[in-house]
C-alpha cells in the first residue's frame, strides 16, 4: 500500500502542469451561474481526450464515470465550475476580462478534478467499484446541486457516498493543507430572498400626495435585525443580510418602488425555516403600516452541509495515508466558523457526503484576500494536493464499508 501510495503521490505531482493549464484556461473564460457555455465545453473536451464518454446532467452539468458502473459499489466526486459577477482586481496574467470572476476558486476545483480523472482513468482496472464525476453549475446561486439532482445525477450508476473539495485563500494556513471538517454540519442553511414594496411616487416637497416605499424599507431592514438580536436563543448562530437597496431615481422625488435582496443562514434547518417565516411576517406587517404593499419571495435556498460520521472516519485515515501529518489540519484546530453555505449540502440530505478544506493562499506568503474579493488570488501548487486526495480518496475508498 506505501508503494501504491508513493505511485499516486508521484502522479499527482506529474499532473500538476496540465492542471494549472486547464486552472487558467478556466479562469480566464470566467463564466457565471448556469450559462457556462464555454466551462463545461472546454470540460467535456478534457474528458473526451482521456478516455471518457462525458454525459450532460440538468441545464449544463456534466458527468463521466471511472471503473464499471455495474459495481455495487461507487463513490461521486464533485466539483463546482460557476463563478462571481465580480470585476477581477487580481492581476494575474490570466485574468479575467468578461466582468466575471472565480473568485470562490471553483476553476481550481474543476481543474483539480480533472487532474484526478485522468489518474483515475489510467488506473481504472485498479479500482474496486466506479467513481463517478460531477461537474456542476450554479452552485453560487445554490441551485445546480438541484438541477443536476432532479435530472438523476444520483442513478445509472448510483454512488453510496460523495466528496468535494473546497479551496481556502487569505488565511494564515500552509498551501496545500487538507483541513478536516467536524462530523456533523459543517455549513449552514442558506436562503436568498427579494423583497419589492411598492408605495406612490410624488413630488418630494409634498410627501403627504405619495406613500413613501424608502421609508418603509428603512423600518423594514432595522425591523429584520430583531430576528437574531431578539426571537433566536443566546448562542444559535444564524445570520441575516440586507445586501442590496434599490429605489429611487432623484433627490427631490419620492420614489414608487424600493427592491432589496439578501440572504440569511442558519446551522440548523429548522431555525432558517423559522427565520423565513418571521421575514415574510415583519416585512408585510411593517410595510403596511406605513401603507406599503409588500412582496416577499425566496428564490433560491440549500439545506446545511452534513458530513457523515462513517465516512468522515473511512476519509479522514485515507487523507492521514496520503498527506504527511504536517498537511493535515484537524476539526479543533479550524479558524472561526463562518457562515458560508455551500449546495453541495443538497447532496449530504440524500447520501453520506464530506467536504474537505483545502488551504491555497497562505495570508503569510502574500496572498492577503479572502474567497469572494475582487483581488483574490490562489496558490496553484496547491492543486497538487487537491488532486492527489480526490484520486486518492477515489482509488483507496472502496476498501471500506458505509455502515447503516
């Protein structure tokens, strides 16, 4: 097996090349939400060059399958290909020019998967069931976990668990450290909401002839506040975000309508259905008090992440195997939890499912910007790790047994 593993690990360092290729290719033709054209072609390529017969899964996500998909036993690796509508910042010589940015690292996931896949390709008469490969859209709009989950990416052939990986930037955390994640929820529940409330435009030297919709959404966001600070217990962690106000069109006019968007999170399901529930009550009940009709609707929403106990164990002894102890960081040891939801989660409600952290910035060597800014960058040598877990994890996995 110490063999075995040296081969893999080598391998591993041999396909990092190619997958910062794919890594800024990627991220250079930076697309968003389910209008991935161009990823999931240049996807399809790659695994069409390794051997694969890559199928389409929901609007545009993409499966190929390692191994014999008539094994009774598979294991699904997934990795998300969106990214932001965000101006990139970053300046790297591949750098976006489209308005749109990865920065969330997503490019790096689906590079890093396709490192894996050809590992796994070459290496398919070795593995003891299938592994099965998921290239998913709209995981930042958290919804083509969804998509690809109502289209069957879970049948034909049907994997017993799943794995993702998630980079990490900004933190003072060694490239290429696999950080563990605890047994149990690991990400919350996430809902992004859009509230409209139309009020009467006038004259602003005469309110009294118009019915003010600023007003009211400035009751409205400070009333919301109350929800954590006031009806959730000491202690549960939930969060709610206004992040953006639109209304009006001139200083000296009372405007017809204001729209405001945000999202809200929990690490328990069942308080982000309660906090839904008091968002539509507050928001139309303060709304009509200042003679605002109020809409309030949720247009997309994940559940929390749940990392499987059994699995979590099988994973976490094949990490310890295949990365020295130093790159191995274990659930105690993690910074501050945050409230960033991920819909991989979607995929944790219907089979054993864990994600793993992989640190790709360390805030101590120059990469100083969280996931999610304008001027993040990434450590691509840290995809070297990214693709050794995911073969890894793929090939050694079936040794083991999901208890029920």
């Amino acid at each position: 097996m110490n063999n075995a593993i040296r081969i893999l690990q080598q391998a591993a360092a041999a396909a990092l090349p190619q997958a910062v290729s794919d890594y800024r290719t990627l991220h250079a033709m930076a697309e968003i939400g389910f209008d991935l054209q161009d990823t999931a072609a240049y996807v399809r390529k790659r695994l069409t060059e390794m051997g694969y017969a890559p199928i389409s899964c929901g609007t545009c996500g993409i499966v190929a399958v390692a191994g014999d998909p008539q094994a009774e036993k598979g294991l699904l690796l997934r990795a998300d290909m969106d990214a932001l509508p965000i101006t990139e910042e970053s300046g790297v010589s591949y750098c976006a020019q489209n308005g749109n940015m990865h920065a969330c690292g997503h490019d790096m996931h689906t590079a890093m998967l396709l490192g894996a896949a050809k590992l796994l390709k070459e290496r398919e008469q070795e593995l003891s069931g299938f592994v099965k490969l998921m290239f998913q859209p709209a995981e930042e709009l958290l919804q083509g976990a969804k998509d690809m989950l109502s289209d069957g990416v879970l049948s034909h052939p049907k994997p017993q668990a799943a794995l993702m990986l998630h980079v990490l930037a900004g933190m003072p955390i060694a490239s290429g450290t696999a950080c563990l994640p605890p047994v149990g929820v690991s990400a919350p529940a996430a809902a992004f909401f859009r509230i409209h409330l139309q009020g009467k435009g006038c004259h602003g030297a005469a309110p009294h002839r118009g019915i003010d919709p600023v007003t009211a959404a400035a009751h409205c966001l400070t009333g919301l506040q109350a929800i954590s600070a006031r009806e959730l217990a000491p202690g549960i962690c939930a969060v709610l975000t206004i992040g953006k106000v639109e209304g009006g069109t001139a200083a000296n006019v009372i405007a017809d309508t204001v729209t405001m968007e945000g999202t809200m999170r929990a690490f328990d399901d069942a308080v982000l259905a309660q906090m839904q529930e008091r968002l539509q009550e507050i928001i139309v009940s303060t709304a009509s008090a200042h003679r605002v009709k109020a809409e309030v609707s949720v247009f997309a929403d994940c559940k929390t992440l749940q990392n499987d106990a059994v699995l979590h164990r099988q994973i976490g002894e094949i990490v310890c195997s295949l990365l020295p102890q130093e790159q191995i960081m274990e659930p105690q040891a993690h910074p501050s939890a945050e409230a960033a939801s991920e819909d991989f989660a979607e995929l944790s409600h219907v089979l054993p499912s864990m994600i793993i952290g992989l640190a790709a910035g360390d805030s101590r060597s120059g990469f100083g910007y969280p996931l999610h800014h304008p001027k993040v960058r990434f450590d691509e040598s840290a995809m070297e790790q990214g693709i050794l877990l995911y073969a890894g994890v793929g090939m050694l996995w079936g040794a083991d047994e999901i208890a029920d």
